[in-house]
C-alpha cells in the first residue's frame, strides 16, 4: 500500500509535469506565430506607407534633412578637398559622417507620418527607428571620395533580411537616396517595435489564462484526490488497528472465562463453596464485561446506520452527575483522589441519564487510565448562560498536539498501533462525542503533555 501511495504521488507529478511542459510548448508556438505575423504585419503596413508618401507630392519627409545636409556640405566638403594634410582630412571626413548620420536620426518626419499611418489603420504606433549610412561619397568637379561604402548594399538590392547587427525583427522600411551638388548618400531606414512583447501577450491572453486554468485544475483535482486516498488509508489503517485491539480486548475476558470454567471441572474447586462462588463471581464479571464491550461495538455500528435516537427526560443537572460521581468513586475510581466543585444550582437539562452516564464514566476512566501516577481528578461544574459545562482535568500521561485532533475519531488510539500497555479499542472518546452531540452540545480537550488532559462537556440547559 505505501509502495502504492509513492507510485501515486509520483505518477501524479510526472502527469502534471508533462501537462506544464506540453501547454508552455503549445504557449511559445502561438508566440512565435504571433510574432512572425505581427512581423508581416507591420512590414506590409510599413511599406504601405512609405509607398503611399511617394505619391503626395507635396510632402517630403526628407525636406528638413536635405535643406540642412546641402547647407552643411556646401560649406565643408569644398574645404575637405583642400586639405592636404591627410590626418586632418580624415578627422574632417569623420565629423562629416557624424553629422549627417545625427541630422537623418534627429529629423524624424518619415517617423511621425509612419506613425500617424499606424494609428490612423488601428494599430500599436509606438516604434524604435535605426537609420544605417550604406554609402555616402563627396563630390568635388568630378573627385570623389567615399565615406561609406557597403557593396552588399548594391548587390543586393531589395532584400529585406536586415544586416547582422540589426535585431531580427526589424522591419527594412525604407531606402532613401538623397544627393546634391557635394555629396551623394544612400541610407536604410529601419523600424522595431519595443512593445511587441506586449502586444503579443495580449493577443494571447486568452490561450494563457486557459492552459493557467487547465493546470490549476488539473492540480487541484490531484490534491483532492490524493488526499481523499490518504484518509481512506488511514482509516484503513485505523480499521487494522481496531481489530487488533478489539481481538485483544474480546480475548482477555474470554480466557479468564475459559480458564475458571476448566477450574470448575475441578473437583476440589467444586467441594469449596467459596472457590466455587469465588469462580462463579468470575465468570459473572468477565461476562458482563464481554457483553459491554459487545454491545459498545453494536451500538456504534447502529448509530453509523440510523440517526442516534437516545431518550431525553427533564433531569436535575446536579443530582445526576453528583450521582454518576459517587457511583465512580466506589468502583472503578476506588484508587483516585478526586475533587468535585460543582456550581449548577437547580439548573435542569433534557438529558439521556444512561448516555450521560457513559459520558461521564468514559472520561473519568480514561483519566485513571491514561495515569501513570496517583490518578488526581479536578471535576468542575458550572452554568454559563443557557448552557452547563463540566469540565474534567487529570493529572495524567497527557496528549500530544497531532493527537488532539483526532482523540474523537473512530478507533483513534494514540501511541498508534497494537501497543497495549494502555488497553482500549479507540472508541471512548468517539462515543462521548457522539452523546454530547446528540444532547444538542459538544466536548473539547485541551492537553500538556506530561501534565494532563482536561475535557470539557457543554450541554444546553432548558430555559426557566
Ligand atoms: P481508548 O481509551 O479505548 O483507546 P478513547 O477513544 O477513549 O479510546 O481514547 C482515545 C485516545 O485518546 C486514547 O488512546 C488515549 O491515548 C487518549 N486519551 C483519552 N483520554 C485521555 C486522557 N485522559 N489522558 C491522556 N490520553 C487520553
């Protein structure tokens, strides 16, 4: 069974596991579809636009940057060509490639049309731009030198897959050429979009939120499951334990029985009158002992199959238990120093008397049971508000915190298993509870280990 239980637990995991696994594959597949088609997207769209601003003649997105560029070169590149002093003019050519590379990033009407594009179609408007220089040359009556010269650029022309140090899903927009009288420059503008990550997951929200779901689910249904095999377990285990101390307990009797009845086969037993009462007395006590432990069991079990029906009478709350206290001193409690402050007044209860009883007796045996000392027994009884409580403290072995919870579950034993070194078949305190239950009120515990147990027992009261 334990084997069994782990093979569970393990098979159960692994099922999640894999659960986990297929939908974050399923997850990264939507991700990556979303991607290349939010990717196809804008470049259409881009190209869109960048088509559609060749066709108003009125604007040209590059005015601002060709009126600052033909005015800057007009003034250096002729003063470039003069120069002779080579390191100089490679300083100049520099300052030259920094401008205009800072003038097309800095000009940005493509960017704000390409953006009002977007958002006039319906979509994210928001993008990072990235303008590469692939060839830019001065010109000086015919001289030429070139600043930048990228040949794959002319080679091949109208590719679209962005060069190596761009990110891969940049989208290649546009490919300008602006010249005039000194320079001649061929650039490419790209555009990235920063938010796609965003945009992507919310267009995919849904299938997340739904495998989410499916795995929570799924988790949860594992959990209740394993848990619900774990009680069974356990009161399967609690069954096997209960048999055993029932075989115990059903054999103790029964041997003493069997032994006095093969006394009596004794002649000489049978000549003595008092060896003979003696074994008859016997006999009688070990039977009846037998019969109540019998009928506990029967009992219990008729109450699993019918409500417990007992039979309340009006009672004096003080009378009965003052009785069931004096009955227990001169029985099983002969050895026990007990205590009693009882406080009920003329209070009056609708009370079982056999049941409350048994209430009453199960406690205050178990306090001499579970003693390992001089059994002490502080019993206290008050009223408070519509209700009495007594409340029964011993000086025993005590209960541990795990157990307490479960003392009033069917066949709970603590110290668990067949140890008898404290005879019982778990089922007391589960009566108790039972009979408090079925007077309309209820019995906790509190306990220290090494120090004792108190049980106290709330029942209502009939209103005056
Ligand atoms: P049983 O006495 O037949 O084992 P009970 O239902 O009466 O069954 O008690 C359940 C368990 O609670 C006992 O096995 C015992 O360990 C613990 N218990 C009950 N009463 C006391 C007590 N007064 N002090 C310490 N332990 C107790």
């Amino acid at each position: 069974m334990f084997k069994n239980r782990n093979t569970v637990l393990a098979v159960g995991i692994l099922a999640i596991f894999i659960l986990i696994i297929s939908q974050v594959i399923i997850i990264k597949g939507v991700w990556v579809q979303k991607d290349e088609m939010l990717l196809l997207r804008y470049r259409s769209l881009s190209q869109e636009a960048a088509s559609s601003v060749w066709f108003q003649r009125s604007f040209d997105p590059y005015d601002t940057v060709r009126l600052m560029l033909n005015s800057y070169s007009d003034m250096i590149v002729p003063e470039v060509f003069n120069t002779t002093d080579t390191a100089k003019r490679a300083l100049m050519l520099r300052d030259l490639n920094d401008y205009f590379l800072a003038v097309l990033n800095q000009e940005q009407d493509f960017s704000e049309y390409l953006s009002a594009y977007f958002e006039r179609m319906g979509f994210e408007k928001n993008f990072k731009h990235r303008i590469i220089i692939k060839n830019l040359e001065i010109i000086d009556n015919y001289d030429t030198i070139s600043i930048v010269r990228d040949d794959s650029f002319f080679r091949g022309r109208g590719g679209q897959n962005p060069p190596p140090n761009i990110n891969k899903s940049s989208i290649l927009v546009s490919r300008p050429w602006l010249s005039d009288n000194y320079y001649n420059m061929n650039f490419e503008y790209f555009i990235d979009f920063s938010d796609k990550k965003k945009m992507i997951l919310g267009e995919i929200s849904a299938s997340i939120t739904l495998s989410l779901l499916s795995v929570v689910i799924v988790m949860i249904m594992f959990i209740i499951t394993y848990k619900n095999l774990m009680k069974e377990k356990k009161l399967s285990d609690l069954k096997t334990d209960f048999i055993n101390n029932m075989t115990h307990e059903l054999k103790t009797p029964l041997a003493t029985i069997t032994v006095a009845g093969k006394t009596l086969e004794l002649e000489k037993v049978r000549k003595n009158d008092e060896m003979l009462l003696n074994t008859a007395q016997l006999i009688g006590k070990q039977s009846v002992h037998l019969n109540q432990l019998i009928n506990m069991i029967l009992e219990i079990s008729m109450w699993e199959r019918t409500q417990f029906e007992i039979n309340m009478k009006e009672t004096d709350v003080f009378g009965l238990v003052d009785d069931i206290i004096n009955g227990f001193k001169n029985g099983a409690g002969k050895n026990a120093t007990i205590n009693t402050n009882l406080n009920f007044d003329s209070a009056k209860a609708q009370l079982d008397n056999v049941y409350f009883t048994t209430l009453i007796n199960n406690l205050l045996s178990n306090a001499v049971k579970y003693c390992d000392q001089e059994p002490v027994i502080d019993i206290e009884g008050k009223i408070d508000a519509e209700q009495f409580i007594v409340s029964i403290s011993d000086n025993g072995i005590g209960i541990n915190k795990n157990d307490l919870k479960h003392v009033f579950d069917k066949f709970y034993r603590v110290s668990g298993g067949n140890i008898h070194k404290y005879k019982g078949l778990g089922l007391g305190l589960y009566y108790v509870k039972k009979i408090a239950e079925a007077h309309g009120g209820d019995v906790t515990v509190s306990s220290k280990i090494g120090k004792g147990s108190t049980f106290t027992i709330t029942i209502p009261l009939i209103k005056s």
